[in-house]
C-alpha cells in the first residue's frame, strides 16, 4: 500500500502551481495585448494539446538550415552556454533540421601563403564537441571554413575572396599546401564527431582560377581524412563566371553558393506582394542559369537580409543606418524559400545568422517565415 501521509502537501503544491501557472497566462496575456485573458482562453490553456499529425516532407533531405557563428576556443562547447540556449531557440523558433557552424581562418596579406586559424576561432577538439551537442539535440551538421586578410587587398578588402597570385606563380602551390595545413585539424575533428557535411572552402573567389590540379588536390586531401558529404561554397558574383571544371569533381556532392545579390535598387521601393517576382528575376534566375552549366546540386550555403529598410539592396553589408524592418525581412526570407523549395536544383538553404544583428531572425516575423516553410510538407 503506498503511504497517503503526503497527500496534503501535494494537494498543496498542485494548488500552488496551478496559481503560477494561471498568474504566468495573465501577465503574458497583458503584455501581449494589454487587456486581461477571457474565460475562455483561460479555459483553453489547460486543455491537452492534440496530437500533431508527423509531417511528411516532400523533400526530406532538403537542407533546412540556420548558420549559427560563435567565436572564442572553448565555442561550440558546454563551456559556451550560448550555443546551447541558441540551439534550442533555432529549433523551437525555426523548425530547423540544419545547423551551419562556422571556423575563421586568417592570412596576413592577399598574397601570403601561411593560414592558420583565427585567434577566435574554435578548436578543433571544440568544433568536435559542438558537433556532438547539435546532433544529440537533433540537428544535422554543416562546417564552414571562411577565410579573411589582416590587411586589406589593393581593392580595400579583408575579405578572403581577394587572395589571388597570378598565373604560373609559384606562391599558389605553397598557399594550397598552407591552407590545407590549417584546414586538415578541423576535417579530421569533423570525421571523428560525424559532421554530415563540410566545405572545403567559402568564397575563394581569386584562387577558383588557379590550375585544376591544385583544386583535385585540395579535394583529394580533404576525402583522405573525411567520408562525409564535401561541398565547396562560391560567392555569389562568381554566378556570373563560366563553371570551373573541378566544380564537377565528383567527390563533391554540391556547390554552395552565399546569396547576397541585391532584390532592388538604393532606395528603390518595391511593395511586399512583388518580392518573390523579384526575388526570382534578380536572385533565382542566376541561380539556375549557373546550375544548368554545372550539371550538379546547388546549396544556398549562406542568405541573410539585414531587420532593416535597405534589406534590398546590397545585403551583404553588415552595418545600416536605416530602420528596422521586420516586416520586409520577413518578406525577403519567404521569397527565398518559396523558390528553393520549389526549384529541384537547389537542395538546401541556409540563414545568416542566428543571434547576429542586424541579420539575426530571432523572435522576429522571419523567424515564424521559416518555421512555417520548414514544417511545410513541401519541405
């Protein structure tokens, strides 16, 4: 016979949480609209919730993602409590079944062969951690490595897409053999932890030229140490260049692509209802013409459009004077995934980023955009 002398105490404590929970629903109902709950809501908030049908995707390996960055060694670890509030936000805001983490790596110069990793740059054996956390959570992993200058190129840019050498120069061997020094660690942490899926490089626009061998050999490199699916990610403007003939390799399971064409002009108005016409005119259009050349998948590895007015036009910048508006970012992911989820050659997307202003999505309507897509059947 179990012992009834506790009863009394859990009458009590079943009161007392009922009370909270009541109170809670009142105060949150007041601050979201500023009148009290009705009778019936109250009512309603106590009723079981019925059980959700399981979706039946379309499309169940389309990539639904959200590109989470986090800087410092111990990142991606237990020891950075952030990733693991993040990831529970992504995932009960966003319906996400896609994780993008990422890794910086430096040069000194546009012409220096020495990379290494970025004094902020996770480890490899954190990477490793951060992988294992997201996947007991759920989530596939996606890695990638971005590469950056300590001092701007002849073009005033840090960005790592300006390291070039020219034609027949001996610098472009040592800088693959440099890159791969700094990059096999992370491949390696990424093979023992299960990453399902890894870049071999992101917007290395100035080096997509170098000579074929020095690319097979990048990639041979990479497939020695990992047996994951390997992507490499172009920049957008490399859209409009012919196709690299080792962008066919077929040790790579897609191209990735950072979407950051501009939808209009500088302050250029364009009503919400017309952004998905032209969301496929500027952005989709080039999409699938580089695709038909490659003959491959397509991965939107990085989109992002600022919580700004200006979100149209030049969205890779990080930095805007102009308003908030959530409104029009809203719109601009809801055109993005209506044509990815309706297009074949594209097999994945992914957000820039998760706690990152002024891209971040978080508690804002394109949060719900996403959710909304990636719990569609379509998805």
């Amino acid at each position: 016979m179990r012992d009834k002398s506790h009863r009394p105490k859990r009458a009590l404590a079943r009161a007392l949480t009922i009370i909270l929970i009541v109170s809670s629903i009142v105060i949150e109902w007041l601050f979201l609209t500023g009148a009290p709950p009705s009778q019936q809501a109250l009512a309603d908030a106590f009723l079981p919730a019925a059980p959700e049908a399981p979706v039946i995707y379309t499309r169940p390996s389309f990539q639904t993602g959200v590109i989470f960055p986090r800087w410092g060694s111990w990142a991606y670890t237990q020891a950075d409590p952030n990733y693991g509030i993040g990831l529970g936000e992504i995932q009960s805001q966003t319906g996400a079944r896609w994780v993008e983490l990422t890794i910086g790596f430096r040069q000194a110069t546009y012409r220096s062969t020495v990379v290494t990793p970025e004094a902020s740059a996770p480890t490899p054996d954190s990477l490793a951690e951060g992988i294992r956390l997201a996947h007991e959570r759920g989530f596939k992993v996606f890695i990638e490595p971005f590469l950056s200058l300590d001092t701007p190129s002849p073009q005033h840019s840090v960005w790592g897409g300006a390291a070039f050498f020219p034609p027949g120069s001996r610098a472009t061997a040592l800088w693959f053999e440099g890159y791969w020094s700094a990059l096999e660690p992370y491949m390696v942490a990424g093979q023992r932890a299960g990453a399902d899926q890894m870049a071999i490089g992101v917007e290395l626009q100035g080096l997509e030229t170098a000579p074929v061998n020095y690319w097979y050999w990048l990639i041979a490199q990479a497939r020695s140490v990992y047996s994951g699916k390997l992507t490499y990610n172009i920049n957008w403007t490399s859209l409009y260049q012919p196709v690299r003939e080792w962008m066919r390799s077929p040790s790579l399971a897609a191209i990735g692509v950072s979407v950051y064409n501009s939808v209009a002009g500088q302050n250029e108005p364009v009503p919400l209802s017309s952004i998905p016409e032209r969301w496929a005119a500027t952005v989709g259009a080039p999409l699938d013409a580089f695709a038909a050349q490659l003959s491959r998948p397509l991965i939107i590895s990085e989109i992002g459009y600022r919580n700004a007015a200006d979100a149209l036009y030049q969205p890779f910048h990080s930095t805007t004077t102009a308003d908030p508006d959530p409104q029009l970012q809203a719109a601009l992911y809801n055109a993005a995934l209506m044509y990815a989820l309706g297009d074949s050659r594209i097999h994945g997307i992914y957000f820039w980023a998760w706690s990152l202003p002024p891209f971040s999505p978080n508690w804002l309507p394109a949060a719900k955009v996403m959710k909304g897509w990636y719990h569609s059947p379509l998805a």
